[in-house]
C-alpha cells in the first residue's frame, strides 16, 4: 500500500516524480495536513457500509483516508492530466472508482442509485473553490439520496452558510442550505495546511440534510425567487427588491398587500426575514393565484 499523502514531503514527491504542478484553473491545493484529514473522515462518520462521492481527489489526498473508512468511494474529478498520479497514489485501495467528469454534469441521482441502491450516499470533499456554490446547489436540489455533505471551502463561505437574519453574511446561499440542511461548522483550516497555499482561510463544514424541509412552504420555486429577488436588490425595501423579480410575477402593490398580511412592517428589508417568515410570505402572495 502506498504511503499516505497527507505530509508535505510525500506530497512534494509524488509532484515530483509525475512531473505535474497544482492547475490554478482548476482550484488545485492538495492537503497536506493529517489532522484536517482525519477530523474530515471522523465529521463525516464514514463506517464500513458507506458509499462516498468524493468531488476533486486531485492527487488521491482525502481519497486514501475516505476509502481506509468506507466501502466505496466513488471520484469524480475534471482534469485527467491526474490519471498516472492516481493509479499510483491509490494503487493500494480496491474500493476507489474515478469518474473523469465535471461534477457539474454529474447526474447525482442516477450516481447514487446505480452505487448504493436507493440507500443515501455521504458526500465529502476538498472543493475547487472557484464553483463552490454552484456545486453545493447542485447537491441540494439534486433530490438525490444524499445523508450528509462533508466539505472544505472558503471560510468565507462557511460564514455565509451558518449566517442567521440582520447580519452581513446573511444571503441566499444561506436560506438555501439551512432550507436543506443543518449546518455545522467543524474547523477552521489555515492556508500552510495546502500546497500550494490559498489566499484565504478555510472551514471543514458538514450539512446533515433533512428528510423534509424545516418550514413547510406550499411553492419552492416561488419562495427561492422571492429570496433571490430580495438579496438581489440588497439595500432596497423587500416589496421593491421582489415585485416583478424573475419567478415572481406580482406587482408591488400584491407584495405590499403580502407583507402587510404576514405582519412585517411596510418598509422591511429581506436581509430581516427568517427563513419561517420567507416562507410564510411566499404562501401569502401565492395565494393570489
Ligand atoms: N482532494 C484533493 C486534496 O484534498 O488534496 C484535491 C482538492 S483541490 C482543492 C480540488 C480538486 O477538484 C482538484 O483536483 C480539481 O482538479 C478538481 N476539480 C476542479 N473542478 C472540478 C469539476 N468541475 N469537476 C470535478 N473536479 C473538479
């Protein structure tokens, strides 16, 4: 078996012997940090009867220890300029398959199917920061059986997950993982625990998805246009930023009459409202149709 890969020097090496560098177009910063890798495995209980869809092995790092856990790990990854590399950094583990794809064209569902039966998958990853929010949207409205989403991005990010109403960090990525998921925040993670280092800190996050959303809302795709209108239009009123909003075909006197019903005073703004009262508010214009 080969060693494992989480230390500077073996990650140096293996670089080195197969002649490749970390591709900046593609969010390569390899791990080279034992800790983060282990805290990673344990945040996402991966057991022996688990299916894993890792996203970006890149040069096997996160890969060794995921398949030292589980019964499968399934890899999907964008640039097979890695193919050598990892025939060789995982020659050691039968359990791992790699599907030379962009995640993005991933059709999750069929995946988690075609491996794991109709059982849920775990997901966990170190992702390419460049499409971390498209990825993480993707896996949530997937509708695929996933349990939980164990994942390394931008700490920055990580604060935009678990932001509540009134602060700065409060958006639509926020309301739309806490609609799905429960988050937490596992650890923060500094740039000398990559190579090469990135420009930002970082945070391992997991979201341990819902079986049925937290608030109950009778139209979905009407609730996402109303938050998506109102953190488009930030520093307006909500009745201004979601009347006319694409997917919210009401007017502003509709969204006034609306926000009057649900109790919010006439001049408040969306960056104010939980997720119950989005909700809430979503039920209240859709019942003029
Ligand atoms: N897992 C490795 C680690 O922890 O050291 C590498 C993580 S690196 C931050 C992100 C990985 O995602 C890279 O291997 C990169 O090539 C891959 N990647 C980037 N865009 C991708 C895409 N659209 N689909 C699949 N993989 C992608």
């Amino acid at each position: 078996m080969q060693p494992y890969l989480g230390n500077p020097t073996y990650t140096a090496a293996v670089l080195r012997n197969h002649h490749i560098s970390a591709r900046k177009k593609y969010g390569q910063n390899f791990l080279i940090d034992s800790d983060v890798l282990e805290d990673t495995v344990r945040a996402a209980e991966i057991g022996p009867d688990d299916v894993v869809l890792e996203i970006g092995p890149g040069i096997g790092t996160l890969t060794q220890y995921l398949a030292s856990a589980a019964r499968k790990v399934v890899a999907v990854e964008i640039d097979r300029s890695l193919q050598d590399v990892l025939a060789d950094t995982l020659s050691g583990w039968k359990n791992v398959e790699i599907l030379w794809d962009d995640i993005l064209k991933v059709d999750i569902s069929a995946l988690a199917a075609h491996e794991n039966a109709a059982s849920p998958i775990k997901v966990a990853a170190n992702l390419p920061y460049y499409i971390t929010t498209p990825i993480l949207l993707k896996l949530l409205e997937s509708g695929a059986p996933i349990e939980s989403i164990t994942v390394m991005v931008q700490k920055e990010v990580a604060d935009r997950m678990e932001a509540g109403p009134g602060t700065k960090d409060y958006g639509a990525l926020s309301l739309a993982v806490q609609y799905a998921a429960k988050v937490d925040i596992v650890r923060i993670v500094y740039p000398s625990s990559f190579m090469p280092q990135p420009g930002v800190d970082s945070a391992v996050v997991k979201l341990s998805l819902y079986d049925a959303p937290p608030v109950a809302c009778r139209d979905r795709g009407l609730l996402f246009s109303i938050i998506r209108g109102s953190f488009n239009q930030r520093r307006k009123k909500l009745v201004n930023g979601i009347a006319g909003a694409a997917g919210v075909p009401y007017t502003k006197e509709e969204a006034e009459a609306a926000v009057r019903a649900c109790g919010f005073r006439p001049d408040v703004r969306g960056e104010m409202l939980t997720l119950e009262e989005f909700a809430r508010l979503a039920d209240a214009l859709g019942e003029k149709t």
